[in-house]
C-alpha cells in the first residue's frame, strides 16, 4: 500500500521504518518541511513530503502528532480524500509533560480519540498508542508465537477498523477489538493496558475486566495513574 504518516516523532519513525521493510511505500511529513527529514528519511526509507501529501498519497493515514497540536494541522488536510481511507490516531494526552490541560478530556465526556475525532472531522482508529516506539519497531512475532504482543484496535467506523487490524497483524502483533472510540478509554494512558505488552489472552482478559462504560471511580484512578507516570518520567529526566 501507499501509507502516509503526519509525524516523524518516535512512534512515527518506527513505523515508517517497519512498513517501509514489509514494501508499502510510505509518505513521512512532520510540521517543520520535508527539507527537514533527510535523517529520517534515510533511517526508514520513507518519502518526506508536506502533511497535506501524505494524506493526499495515503491508501490509509497515520496521524501520530503531540495531541495539542491536532488543532493546528491544515483544515483542509483530507480535502478530496476518499471517505474509505482509514485514519489512524496514535495520539496520548500528557497533560504535564507536554500537552497542558485541554478541558474536554479534563471533564472526561470524551476519550482522547474521540476528541481527535472531532477535530479532524473525519472517522478514525485508536491503535499504536499504548507501546513504546521500540517495540513496536522490534518486537513483532510471526502468527502463532508465545507471548506474541496483541494490540486493542477501536473505531466507530468498522470497515476502517478492520482493514486496520489487518495491518496490525502484518506488523507482528495480535489485533485485538476494543469497540468504538468511546471505549477506547480502555487503552489510555493510566490504564492495566497502557504499556503493558500484554499477549491476545491477558489483554482481552483486561478489557472484559474494565467493562464498556467508564466509571467515576475508574476515570480518577487512571488520571492518577497517569499523572504519577508523568511526574516519574519527568524526576528521570531531571536526575
């Protein structure tokens, strides 16, 4: 396929580098230029080009930016792009680290995706937001492996969700169905699934466990799982 990823942070990178070795062709843009990804486009093979030729180019897109700048991506960026090309939202709100408070997933009425959802205007899937770059670069396993890292996969829009969980599976990993996006909460940041590398079994045991509808009680037991995580990473990165 032709593939084109909107960011070359980490997540992005691995990507294009892991596609790009299973021969799609894939169309890299972050929001400095093309001229700006001469390394990146060596270490993945990818094509740099603006974020508007990505989406343009894309058989399916991969939107994997900082969540506060979803805002900031053209208006016009899925103009003349067909309704059946999949969108995929990586995104993870880090409200101390990096994105500030956004109200609306403060008030917790919207799942992350569903609030990228509403800015883009277009239908999207939840997936390659709870592994670590790395590993999604370099742990894939065939079909069939022990222990073979399984994925939650959420959208509103099934036919794109499917073809999704197709791609997931060529990468190595167990797709696995996290329903819409209003679910997807189940894989955010602070949650038994968010890092986890968990196999097919253990992370569809965890997804039964949470249930569908997100609780209060829930809601603030895995802010505060977050924000411990945050404020972790960011002692590290001061020591």
């Amino acid at each position: 396929m032709n593939i084109g990823i909107i960011g070359a942070g980490h997540i992005g990178s691995a990507l294009a580098t892991r596609l790009t070795s299973l021969g799609h062709t894939v169309y890299i843009a972050n929001s400095r230029g093309p001229e700006t990804l001469g390394d990146v486009a060596q270490k993945t093979g990818a094509k740099p080009v603006t974020a508007t030729e990505a989406a343009r180019h894309g058989e399916l897109i991969v939107v994997t930016i900082p969540l506060k700048n979803i805002p900031d991506l053209p208006k016009d960026l899925f103009n003349g792009v067909p309704a059946s090309v999949p969108v995929v939202d990586t995104s993870n709100y880090y409200p101390l680290l990096r994105d500030g408070r956004i109200l609306e997933l403060e008030s917790g009425d919207l799942t992350e995706s569903e609030w990228v959802q509403q800015h883009l205007g277009r239908p999207v899937v939840k997936v390659f937001n709870n592994i670590y770059a790395a590993h999604l670069e370099k742990l894939g396993q065939p079909v069939g492996t022990p222990g073979r890292i399984a994925l939650p996969v959420a959208s509103d829009d099934e036919a794109a969700k499917r073809q999704v969980m197709a791609l997931v599976e060529e990468l190595g990993f167990d797709a696995v169905e996290d329903g819409s996006l209003r679910e997807s909460w189940r894989q955010q940041p602070g949650t038994p699934c968010y890092g986890a590398d968990l196999s097919e079994p253990e992370l569809r045991e965890q997804l039964r466990s949470l249930g569908h509808e997100r609780t209060p009680e829930q809601r603030a037991q895995f802010a505060a799982n977050h924000a411990a995580q945050e404020k972790a990473i960011m002692k590290q990165a001061q020591s």
